[in-house]
RNA sequence: GCCGACUUAGCUCAGUGGUAGAGCACUCGCUUCACACGCGAUAGGUCAGAAGUUCAAAUCUUCUAGUCGGCACCA
C-alpha cells in the first residue's frame, strides 16, 4: 500500500467531516437503541458576532473528547451546538454599518426595519464559528443547533418571565443601575468590571452655608454631579459640623438651596467629614436620600452630556467637559478648596470600556433571594454541581451566591426579547405572552409594549432547557410521568435533561452557569447538570490573557493550518488541568510530531501487511504468543483502563500522557522495533497482531485526534462497521462508531512486563557501553551476560531482539561470565552484563564508567541506610514498605560487589 | 480590606504522605531498510523561604516573600 512519508493534516481534515455529518453520526439517533444509556452536553453558546478564540477551541476540545469517548462506549450522545443572540454586540455591529452605510441612526429607520437588519446580519455573518467548528472536528449534532431566538426558546423566555412576574420574582423599579453612555443601556452588576486608576482627583469643593459666612466643604471625585446634589450629611456625632444640621446651603453653580444633614452613613474620619449627596447619581446617596426624604434629580441624559436640570450653562455639556467646567467655576467664584491625587476605581462597561454612569433608573429586576436559596439547597443536599476541580471554584460560587444581589434584566436595545408587558395610558402594566393576552387582561385598551429587551443572558440562562423543546406551554411532556413513558416517546427534554456535564471558564460561572442551575431547576424541577468543568485560561506567551486589544492572541485557526487541528486538539486537551497555562509553540510541536509518529508507526504496519489484517482472535490464542506480544497486550490494556479512569475524572492531561507515553515507548520505541525482522519477513500472524494492537490504540486515540485516526483506519485492512459498539451495527464503517477499548484486568500481565524488563534493561545498558566506550554503531559487538537459569532461559528465547537491538552479533549465556580483562561491564536487577572489547577498550575509561555506576548507587544505599537504621521506622511504617526497602537494599549491596569485583580486576 | 490560587530541571508544565517526572531546549553519537516532525546515549532540581505535624513531607498545618485572580469599599 502506499502511503505518503508524511502526515499531511490537510487531507484527512477534508475528507471525513462531511461524511460523518452525512451520515448522521453526530446525532444520538445514529444508536439503534433507544434505551441505551444517554451522555448529554449543550455547548455554552457562542456570542453570535464572535469567531473562535483559543478559549472556545480549549472547551471544544474537552467536550468533543467526552462525546466522542462515551459515544463510542455505547452511550445515546448528544451534544448540542447553538448560538446566542448577544443584544449589546449585534446591536453595535448593526448600528456602525447603518451609519457607516447610509449615515444613518436607528432612529432614522425605526425599531421594525432595525430588527429586520439585525437578522439579515445575523444570517450573513452569524455562521462563521458554526464553520470553524466544523474544521474543529466538534461533533456536534447539527439538526439541533438552536440559537436564542428562535420561535421556540423566544416563547420560552415570554413563559418564563410571565411566570416570575405573576410570583413576584420580576418586578419594575426605580434603582440605581449601571449606564453606559456609550450603548445607552443598563448593565448588570456582572457587565461592569472595576478598574483601577492612579491618576484620579479627589477635589475640594466648598458650599456656603445660608445665614452665616462660613463654608462647608465636601470631597468628590465627580464634581459634576454637584450639579445634582439635594443635600451634604455629616456624621450626627461629628462636633464639628453639630451647629450646621439642620441649616442649608446654598448651593453653588445651581442657585439650589440644600440641608444640611446627619446620617450615620458618614464617615467622620474620612476626607473632610462632610458628604454630598446626589441620590440619582450614587447609589450610598440614593439611600441616604431615601432616608431623608431628599429629592431625586437626575442631571444627566442616556448619552452621558449633562441634561436641562444641570442648569442651562451645563445643559448638553458632556459629563467630562462639565466636570472640568464645574472645577473651573468653583475656582473663579473661590469656592475650590484644593485637589489631591487620589487612586480611584472606575467601573467600566466590560464590552466597550466606556465608564459607566450610575443613575438613577426604572428598570425591570429579577429578585435573587428564592432564586439564590434553590441554588444553594442543590449544593448543601446533593453537592450539585460537582465542580472539576472542586477548589477554589465551588467555594467562591457559594460565596457568590450568598451575597447576590437582584439582577437588572432590562436593555435599552432593539435586538433581542422584547420584553412581554405592555402599558395603558395611565401607566398601568399588563405582563402577558402576547398583545392580545394583555389587551384582555386590560380589558381590551390600546397598549403599549414596553420597548427594551431583555438581557441576553436571561434567554441564555434557559439554555439547558429552552434548547431540548421546553417552552413553557401546556404542551410540554414535561417530568411529571415521564416514568410511563417509554424510550421511543420521550421527548429531548426527557431523554437528556439533566445534561451530565457542562464544560466552561471560570468567567461564567456567575453571569450563566449559576443562573442557568436556578433557572432549570425552578422551571423543570431537573438539575441542568451534574457535573462542571472549569477550564483554566489559555494565556499569551507573556503570561497574560490573550485579548484583540494586547494582540497576543492566538488564532486556533492559525495553529490547524500549521500544525494540524488534531496536533492542536491534543496539545489543548494535555493542558487541560483547571489551572491557567501559558500558550507555547514548542507544546503544540510535541503533538504534531505525534501525529506524525503514529502515521510512520501506521505506514511501517501496513507496508508489509499483505493477507494480514485486524483480527481481535489474534490476541486471544495465548499459547502463540511472544513474550513481545503479552507484555504490549498487557500494557495496552492496562492503558486503556487508566485512559477510561482519567477521562470519567476529566483528567484531559493525563489520558492524553498515558497515550502519548504507550504509543511512543511501549509501541513503537520496543514493539515494532521488537516484531520488526517478524513483520519484515512477512509472518503473517505477527503482521495481524501489531495491526490489531495499533487498531485498538487508534480507537483510544480517536476522541482526541478524529481525523487522523480516521484516516488511518480506514486504510487498516480488516476494519468493517463489525468493529462497531453493538448500537451502530448497521452504520457505515467509521472509528468514531467503534467501541472505546475498555481495557482487560485480567489481561494485564505482571510476569511478562518483568521479563520484559530485563529484555529492555539488558539491550539498554549495552547501549550504554556502546556509546560511552564509543563503539562505533557499525561494529558488532559480544553480549555476555551471568544470570540464574530462569532470567537465561527468558533472553535466550529472545535471543534474536537483543542481537538486533544491542547491535551484537553473539549472546553468550551463563550463570557466571568467563570474559577477558578487557571488557566493559555493568549490572541491572538479577544479571550482569559484559561486552568484551579487546583492542577497543580505554581503561581508564571504564574505570570511570564502573565508578560512575558504584558512586550511584552508593547515593541510594547511604539512605536507604538512613531509613532502615531508623527504629521509629522499621516499627511504625507499613511492613511491605519496610520490606521493600529492605530488598532493594540487598540488591544495591549485591551490584555494588560486582562493580568493585569488576574494578578490582582492572587493575 | 476579605477570600482564593500559584511558586518543582534553562523554558512550559505534570505530580494530594513512602527511591522527584514529561515535552522542548542543551551535550554526545547516528543518512540503522516507518518516521531527522526521527533513532540511540547522557547531563540537568536542597520541589520559593522558615517553622511545625509524622517513622516518613514537593505533597498536611502555620508564618513569610513574590505572582496572579475573585469579591467588597472608595466622599
């Protein structure tokens, strides 16, 4: 057969998505029984603006191997893909080609034909992660993508918010919330990120108090919200200020008379004592203002300049440039005390990194008390969700959630949900799932609906349920007697709700998963998944994350025309740990160089593979196999349960170590090399073997590299869909669909892993005398080696490896070595070895090797002294322990007599 | 301010009580008929520092230093 000297990622990437997708793979209907246990993911949804960063790449690839893996055990897979609507991000995108194209404004063409252009760009540029998805290798059922505005998940976040508003768990107020000016539309607490700025200024500014000559001076770093002050407080308790409570001052700028006030909210010892307070603009002042009874004025517009009430000097003034101008005006009329640096910590809006506004505002919430105590009993009565790993992340959402606050879910946006109430002309709101429902609640008046949408993370927050067909009408078959039900009826909803697992960064663990897990929960009764893989970061070679902004991204899409997309799978899943890793091109050379290794591995077996072909039987004769064959059989299985062990731990790292590890040394470093002359000659028996052991290994590696795998085996002869899991019988033959080795104890084999042993150990130290007495790899060499009968009898029977291996053309077996003065000499557990090198050998030189040896080993023995020798020891630790030691300990002392015999006799 | 994580070979990282590991880089030798994206052989760590628990600590506890992260506050 031939076959290319290289692996060429390319042609195989090319050449089997499509198939599988044609062929349904992906979906679990391609098991052919429905009661077979399920295995269910939802991907977190990609922002549909967004293109795949290394982050999605990293928990793609975690998810693909855990689909691929329990799919070819058998299980009825899916894993469904979807997108979400990303209210913020499309509406910007759509808002800059309005104005970029047409100079335009929303405004211009209204909230319908808005809407309509948001969806055509969502079809035109929506799909790009969906295609590089697919080149990922994600296996991912297709005919279930959902997307957060569909008809079916919209009707579910209507239902949805119905329901908590008629239980009072939505509720509209009057707050102070996050603004960003910049996208005109509130935040939650989660979408601001706090940043600190050194280079901030507390100013001074002082108020006349009314009736008296004095000044009362406050500290702000936001002068111009003075502008909207109705009040300054100071601490009841502080004595400098007790003669002013209860005056006013005027207020300077605003011709506004304000009191003065005491509130314990006042720090005395802070600044100078005295606060003012802006109850629209801060949120402690809106509370103090609550306390008081102060007037709420609002002196800002949505778009960040100052509005009528800040005066008519200020009035469309941006909030910056009236700062600068209230800073200048206090200094003319001598009321600036003075400014002082001060290090302050601004909240940004965490999309466009505008600072964001607090303001005062009447906002749609959800209230988290009930919502936080569901969460809470999942994890305080079944300890759900497992988090992977458990430290820090499930502690830190615990902590989270027993300090959460309500959550504003109204935008000010036209892309999304609108939000299902409406209002009549006095005001009054009528919360329904449609117009007509809320015109009859009205009793049939002309309504408004209320015109912001809803966050993009309530609809997402629905996911694990909304997206298997939930959407809260009287039709669902929800769980009430899904036990009467049987396998072929149930529904998605039924059949993989709760999802096993949900794999995701740490960022969004507030924002999405923790409301997802009381969303689910509340709505279905079921718990949205069991289990919770927090990825740790990918981050640039600098140590930090990867963003557009720093340009030290990593494009995954770069990477798989480099190295390969299953170079890069590996290398993210061997990374997979749950810490932060940085990125580094020489890790995902370790993988390409992999693939690379098991294509030569894959051609050498198939170049001489003539009437040879897979043949699990071929395993089994015991009686016909080498001591080769037992112990790679045994090695083989022996990896195969502890790759099935570390991947139900989600231990990415060590599966793929485990692999890397059996297919590098164990396989092609000793087996092939071993079975080499077998193969080449032409033994066909020996040929089906190492294809069947390759086979095997090719399915376990399948979950972490589906194309090359695939590739390869189909070209094994003898692979047919018979090597399918019983469930995919009749589909066309694929590796995807073939059973994942689960491994054998009982083939696991201890005797032949130590013959081996001493195989392995006897070719390498002749190696080791050949290199370090520098016999040239052309010259042959005699192998004398003095050992027991039963350890003769084991290199004797493989006589002909050694030969090949050592590079020797004699094997001179005895219990005791008859070689002349001049030979090079070591030992290994229970033999010596000694390659004769008359002619060749530098004394001098193999005293300083034998030494090397003896001072090694006098290393070891001086603590193992230590430790036997030690009372406390010998009586307190475990007795096999002690034993152990006691017996490695007696072969050290044996080995160094040679060594010093062999020394001595040098001389 | 509170909470947490991390600190192991030159680099990037595994390793949760019993002889310190990997990949890459380095050194030496190989056009050995699957693979130079390779083969063979070496070298390289008082596991950040200190104290403690234990027969035994990279691993458990405490403290210190440094790095990073989360939360809170911020007139």
């Amino acid at each position: 057969m031939e076959i290319a000297k290289a692996y060429d990622p390319k042609t195989a990437e090319e050449s089997h998505y499509q198939r599988w997708e044609a062929n349904g793979c992906f979906a679990p209907e391609i098991n052919e029984d429905p009661a077979a246990p399920t295995y269910s993911i939802v991907i977190p949804p990609p922002n549909v603006t967004g293109s795949l960063h290394m982050g999605h790449a990293l928990q793609h690839t975690i998810m693909d191997v855990l689909t691929r893996w329990k799919r070819m055990q058998g299980y009825r897979t899916l894993w469904l893909p979807g997108t979400d609507h990303a209210g913020i991000s499309v509406q910007r995108k759509v808002v800059e080609q309005l104005k970029k194209d047409e100079g335009k404004s929303p405004l211009d063409i209204g909230r319908e034909e808005f809407v309509r252009r948001a969806w055509a760009w969502k079809e035109q540029y929506g799909n790009t992660i969906n295609e590089q998805m697919r080149r990922e290798g994600a296996s991912v059922d297709w005919s279930r993508h959902r997307f957060t505005m569909d008809e079916s998940l919209s009707l579910a976040v209507r239902n949805v918010f119905c329901t908590l508003y008629s239980e009072g768990w939505i509720y509209r107020g009057l707050r102070i919330v996050n603004w960003c000016p910049r996208d005109k539309t509130v935040l939650s607490d989660l979408e601001v990120k706090e940043e600190n700025k050194k280079d901030g200024k507390l100013v001074y500014l002082k108020y006349p108090v009314k009736g008296t000559d004095r000044t009362i001076t406050v500290a702000t770093t936001r002068p111009e919200t003075m502008l909207g002050d109705t009040a300054v407080a100071v601490n009841p308790s502080d004595e400098r200020y007790s003669d002013l409570i209860g005056r006013t001052v005027e207020l300077p700028l605003t011709g506004r008379e304000i009191p003065i006030i005491a509130d314990e909210y006042v720090d005395a010892e802070f600044g100078t004592g005295a606060v003012k307070i802006t109850p629209a603009h801060d949120p402690n002042d809106y509370l103090v203002g609550e306390r008081h009874g102060l007037e709420q004025l609002l002196v800002m517009n949505e778009d960040g300049t100052m509005n009528a009430a800040a005066g008519k000097d200020f009035d469309g003034i941006d909030r910056f440039a009236a700062r600068t101008m209230v800073i200048e005006r206090f200094e003319e009329l001598g009321l600036l005390e003075k400014i002082d640096d001060y290090e302050v910590s601004l909240p940004i809006c965490e999309r466009c990194k505008t600072v964001v506004e607090p303001i005062l505002s009447k906002q749609w919430f959800v209230k988290m008390d009930e919502m936080r105590d569901i969460a809470l009993e999942l994890m305080r009565a079944e300890g759900v969700p497992h988090f992977h790993p458990q430290v820090p992340h499930e502690k830190v959402y615990t902590a989270w959630l027993e300090n959460l606050k309500d959550w504003t879910i109204s935008r000010q946006l036209w892309w999304g949900h609108q939000i299902p109430a409406w209002y009549d002309d006095e005001g009054n709101v009528f919360v329904a799932r449609t117009e007509a429902e809320a015109k009859e609640k009205a009793g049939r008046k002309e309504l408004k609906q209320d015109q912001d949408v809803l966050d993009t993370w309530f609809s997402s927050g629905l996911w694990a349920f909304s997206t298997f067909g939930w959407t809260g009408e009287a039709t669902d078959q929800l769980t009430a007697n899904s036990s009467q039900l049987t396998a072929e009826t149930k529904t998605d909803l039924e059949t993989f709700l709760p999802t096993d697992v949900l794999v995701t960064g740490r960022d969004i663990i507030f924002l999405w998963v923790s409301r997802m897990i009381m969303l689910t929960k509340k709505f279905t009764g079921k718990k949205a998944f069991e289990d919770v893989v927090v990825t740790g970061t990918v981050l640039a070679k600098d140590g930090k994350p990867m963003s557009k902004g720093r340009g030290n991204g990593v494009d995954p899409i770069e990477m798989f025309d480099k190295f390969g997309v299953d170079a890069t799978r590996v290398y993210l899943a061997s990374i997979a740990t749950g810490a932060d890793i940085r990125w580094n091109d020489s890790g995902i050379e370790t993988y390409r160089n992999f693939a690379n290794k098991i294509w030569n591995a894959t051609r050498f077996c198939l170049m001489n593979s003539e009437n040879a072909a897979v043949d699990h039987a071929s395993l089994m004769d015991r009686s016909a196999l080498s001591l080769p064959d037992r112990w790679i059989i045994s090695r083989l299985n022996q990896t195969a349960m502890d790759v099935n062990r570390s991947l139900s731990r989600y231990e990415f790292h060590t599966a793929v170590s485990l692999l890397y590890h059996f297919v590098w040394d164990d396989f092609c470093d000793w087996y092939i090399e071993l079975k080499k002359d077998e193969i080449n000659s032409g033994d066909v028996d020996a040929t089906s073997r190492i294809l069947t052991i390759l086979e095997i290994a090719l399915r376990m590696l399948h979950p972490f590299m589906p194309y090359l795998t695939e590739e390869l085996w189909l070209k094994l002869p003898g692979t047919s869909s018979q090597m399918h899991a019983k469930v995919y019988q009749n589909a066309e033959a694929t590796i995807m669909l073939a059973a994942f080795p689960p491994g054998d104890a009982s083939a696991v084999d201890q005797d032949a892993e130590a013959e081996m042993q001493l195989v392995i150990d006897t070719i390498r130290r002749v190696r080791n005398i050949r290199t370090e007495m520098n016999i040239k790899p052309s010259d042959r060499v005699a192998v004398h080696v003095a050992a027991a009968a039963e350890q003769q009898a084991i290199l004797a029977a493989n006589e002909a490896q050694v030969l090949k291996l050592a590079r020797a053309d004699k094997l001179v077996l005895a219990e005791t070595l008859d070689v002349p003065k001049a030979t090079a000499k070591a030992v290994i557990t229970n033999a010596e070895i000694a390659v004769p090198l008359e002619g060749l050998i530098d004394f001098d030189k193999e005293r300083e090797r034998l030494q090397n040896q003896i001072n090694k080993l006098d290393v070891e023995l001086q603590r193992l002294n230590g430790q036997l020798s030690n009372e406390d020891f010998v009586n307190k630790a475990p007795a096999e322990k002690v034993e152990a030691l006691r017996s490695r300990k007696a072969e050290i002392e044996q080995q160094t007599a040679t060594l010093k015999t062999n020394l001595e006799a040098l001389n």
